[in-house]
C-alpha cells in the first residue's frame, strides 16, 4: 500500500511539474492556403500551357519566457509537397530558439542568416522575380542540352539574394536590432541535409562548411523609410562521385540592397556577386564570377498595391551531371538571362488576398561537351500569368 501511494504521488508531481512547463509557453496555431492558376509557355521545350496548383502551410508555435526573463520556444512548419508526391505532408522548417537582450539563438532547419538579413527591391503579388511564377516555367529534362538547368529556376534559388543554405539543418545568432543595425551568423555542416539527414561519406557533392552572415539597417527620417543590408555566404566544394576526383569549387559570394519608400511608393534593388558557386574544379569553362542586378518600384494605395522589376544575369551554373559511367559532365550554365515581372495585389478582407503576376524571361544557355571543353549555345524565352488567391490565418 506504501509503494502504491509512493508511486501515486510520484506521478501527480511529475503531471503536476509538466502542467507548469505547459504553463509558461503559449501554443498558437497558423498558417496560409494559396491557390494558383497559370498560363505559360516557352519556346525549347513540350510543356503544357496551364495548370492549377495549391500550396499550404500549418504553423504551429510554442514561445514561453522563464523568471530570469530568457526567452525561448519551437516553430515547426508543415506543408503539402511538390512533384510526385504533392498530395503528402512534411516538416518545411522546425527549430527552437533562445532569446534575450543578447540577441537570439535557433537551432534547426531554417533559413539562414544570408536569407533572413537580405534586403532587395519590393516585390508585389505573387513575388515576381524571386516567386512562385518560376515554378510552372522550370523544365529540367535528364538528357540534352538542357539537362541540369531550368527556364526561370536559378541553381542558386534566387536573382535577388546570394547563394544559401536553404534550410538545411543549422546554428543561427542574430544580435538584437540597435540604432536600427542588426547582425547575424549562421553555420550548416552540409548544405542539402535536413532532419535525420546523415551525410556519412566525403563524396556526397554538394558544399559542407556553409557559412552565411550579414546586417542590416532599417530607419525612417521625414516621412521616408530606409532600408540598406548586405550579406555574404562561403563553403568548401566537395568530391563528386570518387574521392580525390572533380569537385565543387569552393565559393564565396556577396550581395547588397536597398529599398526607400514614400508615402505609397517604395523603389530598391541590389547587386549580387556569386562567384565560383556550382563550378566544377578542372573545368576552367564553368568557373568564372556569377553576377546578378535587379530593380524594382511599387505603388500602394489602401488595399490595392501594384509593381514592377527586372533583373539581369551572368554566369549562372547548373549543379553537375554525372554521366552513364561515373564521369562528372559539367552542367549547363546562363551566359546571359534577363526577367521581367509586373504583380499588383489586392486584400479584399482581412488575410484575405487576391494577387496576380505577369513574369517574361529570356535566357542563352551555354552547354560544355566534357569530353573536349566546346561550348555552344541554346537560346530561350518563356512566359507565365499567374493568378493566386491566398488566405493567412
């Protein structure tokens, strides 16, 4: 009878100091559901010319403060998929932090400091040039010329922000914003692994040792809002198929922006320097300065808001290809590549957003035979409309 209630009273304290820990921390839920509809076309390739797609996100939040007054709680992301299985369910990013006047601390999948510290050009509707429009243009054939790049998908992910790591898992510490500058770092051990991802082997491909880093300011001085920033990001290539074999380059890149508003408009742009990312080691055809600059205006009045950009691009490399016998084909890369985009927006109630973008790309694509180093060139255009609605919650 002794051990039975000793054992009662163990759980009830147990249940007890939980309940407590449950206390501190406020649980919300959230999230968003955007519907798209697209017409597109391009002149390489045998795509279809319309289609419906459907992107939603639950976010789920646990943030608490202790007595001592630290900060700390979890996000976790869960969204529908893309491709072959785009009826399932996963993590997109899950992290937990810590916080305090020293700044903040999170661990996880998440984007880095490159990516949450960038400032660009206002971007209206469905993003424009750094949106959702590339998704229905990219075509990524296993053969031809081709191979390895798409219409509109840039291999570093974006024409407004320096080469990342995505959300592979990582550290990340952002100062405190002062004077209106704030900081940051962030490090990922492999670039592409996410979660229970292990990456056990030398010849994985892909970069390890990702560093990202950056600051920003933001600031107002009569009437008119000031935004400026500038990151960077660096990584060591690793071996490609067979140890001690062709390799990514390792890189270093850099981009600056800025953005000024007033009253309902607001103008930026930047420049980004992307240096040997994705170039293979030994071929002197894929190394080279990737460079990008874009610009973009926008005009905002009550619930309407209405845009335009354009950027410019050189030297973009597609990841390697390996071929049918272990041999590493050096991918095909954007001599040049230009985007053109027009969004406007309109909230037709609270969380509650009709918007559509207009986006038009022209690209040359250089292809590199492996065997000799001769290059020859592919041209193409394509465009797509997209219209979406989007509800937050």
């Amino acid at each position: 009878m002794r051990n039975l209630l000793l054992a009662t009273t163990a759980v009830a304290a147990v249940s007890l100091a939980a309940q407590s820990a449950q206390a501190q921390l406020v649980v919300s839920l959230g999230g968003y559901t955007e519907f798209f509809g697209a017409y597109y076309d391009d002149d390489a390739s045998n795509r279809t010319s319309r289609e419906f797609a459907l992107e939603t996100e639950i976010v789920v939040r646990a943030d608490g403060k202790a007595d001592n007054g630290l900060l700390y709680g979890a996000k976790v992301e869960l969204q529908n998929s893309i491709g072959a299985a785009s009826n399932s369910v996963g993590t997109d990013e899950a992290s937990v932090y810590l916080g305090g006047t020293w700044g903040r601390i999170e661990l996880g999948d998440l984007d880095g400091a490159a990516d949450t510290l960038s400032i660009y050009a206002p971007l209206i509707g469905v993003e424009q040039i750094d949106g959702d429009g590339y998704l229905f243009l990219e075509n990524t054939p296993d053969v031809g010329p081709r191979a390895g790049f798409a219409l509109g998908g840039l291999p570093t992910g974006s024409v407004v922000q320096a080469p990342d790591s995505g959300d592979a898992t990582k550290i990340m510490y952002l100062t405190p914003r002062f004077a209106g500058i704030q900081a940051g770092v962030s490090y990922a051990t492999q670039d592409g692994s996410e979660g229970q991802d292990v990456v056990g082997f030398k010849t994985a491909g892909g970069y390890k040792d990702f560093w990202e880093f950056g600051a920003n300011y933001t600031g107002e001085f009569s009437g008119f809002s000031v935004a400026a920033g500038a990151t960077g990001s660096t990584a060591t290539g690793q071996d490609l198929g067979t140890v001690g074999g062709p390799s990514l380059e390792d890189f270093w890149a850099w981009q600056v922006g800025g953005q000024v508003g007033f009253g309902g408009f607001a103008v930026g742009g930047g420049y980004i320097d992307g240096g040997d990312y994705n170039a293979v080691s030994g071929v002197p055809a894929t190394s080279g300065d990737t460079s990008i600059w874009h610009v973009g205006v926008s005009y905002t009045a009550g619930p309407l808001a209405v845009g335009l950009s354009y950027a410019d691009a050189e030297g973009f490399k597609g990841g390697p290809e390996f071929d049918d016998f272990g041999g590493v084909t050096p991918a095909t890369y954007a001599s040049s590549y230009k985007t053109y985009g027009g969004g406007a927006a309109y909230t037709l109630a609270p969380g509650f957003v009709v918007q559509g973008d207009v986006m038009y790309v022209d690209e040359d694509l250089r292809n590199v035979d492996a065997a000799t180093g001769a290059t020859s060139t592919t041209s193409n255009e394509g465009i797509v409309a997209i219209l979406s609605t989007r509800l937050d919650f």
